[in-house]
C-alpha cells in the first residue's frame, strides 16, 4: 500500500516539568471525550515540559481549552503519514520534499508492530502549503475518519 498522508493541525501548552503534568492533562482529556490522534512531550529548558496535542476534533479540544482555564497555542500544522513498514517507507516521501527544497523540522514515528506504520511530520510553517503541494495532500481531507478514530473508544478485551 502506499503512503497515506493527511494534514493535521496540534496544539501546545508548556507546563512545569514535575512529576504528574501530562498524566492530569490525559486524565482530564479522557474525562471530557477529547479523543487525540497523537500525544507528544518534551522538556524545554530547565524546569518547563511543552505538551503537544494532536486531536480527533479541535473544537472538542478547545472546548475542554475553554472550561478548564487552559492557555493553548495554536492551531499549527503538521503532516499524519501511515503506510506498510517496509524498508525505506518514509524516503520517496522525504525525497519528494527534499526535491522541493522544503526542510522536515522534526518528525517521529512508530510501527504498529502489524505490519503498518504511523509518522508525524513537522515542515517550517513558511514551507507547509508548498509541502502540500509537492506530497499530493489534498487540503480538505483529515485523519479522523481515515483513521477510524471514535470520539468515546472502547478498549479491547
């Protein structure tokens, strides 16, 4: 199967780096349904641990945003990539970019342990409708149905 790639916007908010941050922001995002596509943290200087968001629906996000007093930075924008996982999966993709003279800023990515993969792509917001452009994604479409992601997910057992 080829790649799939779909556009996605996130979110950010910084928090103190101490034990428990992410774990309250989680615990309050599943009590309010708020279904993520992707989760990402990282320390940012000292004492200060950025949360990034990726949600199923950003109007759900910023209600939640709204009525728990959360300051959110956003929306920006980055790419969702899955395909099988098979040797060089991610170059014809990078190549296509590279072609165009457009720098990938961070990515991150994970087999599913299935025999598919999933990657999340950062490009410089300056460069992300000409990356659009040069990976053949079409604007209007997003992960969420493609993904078959539901709003209240049931686990398996």
């Amino acid at each position: 199967m080829a790649a799939r790639i779909y556009p996605v916007d996130y979110y950010y908010t910084t928090v103190e780096d101490r034990p428990g941050q992410g774990c309250r922001l989680l615990r309050a995002l599943a009590a309010e349904e708020v279904n993520l596509i992707a989760f990402n943290a990282f320390p940012v200087g000292r004492d200060r641990t950025q949360l990034v968001i990726y949600p199923l629906n950003p109007i759900w996000l910023g209600n939640f945003a709204r009525h728990e007093g959360l300051e959110l930075q956003g929306p920006h924008h980055a790419f969702i990539v899955q395909g099988d996982d098979e040797l060089g999966a991610l170059l014809s993709i990078h190549q296509k970019l590279c072609d165009a003279e457009i720098n990938v800023s961070s990515s991150n990515g994970i087999s599913d342990g299935s025999g598919g993969y999933r990657y999340i792509m950062h490009v410089h917001p300056e460069d992300y409708e000409r990356a659009m452009d040069a990976l053949g994604v079409e604007k209007d479409i997003k992960p969420g149905p493609h993904l078959d992601i539901k709003r209240r997910c049931q686990p398996k057992l």
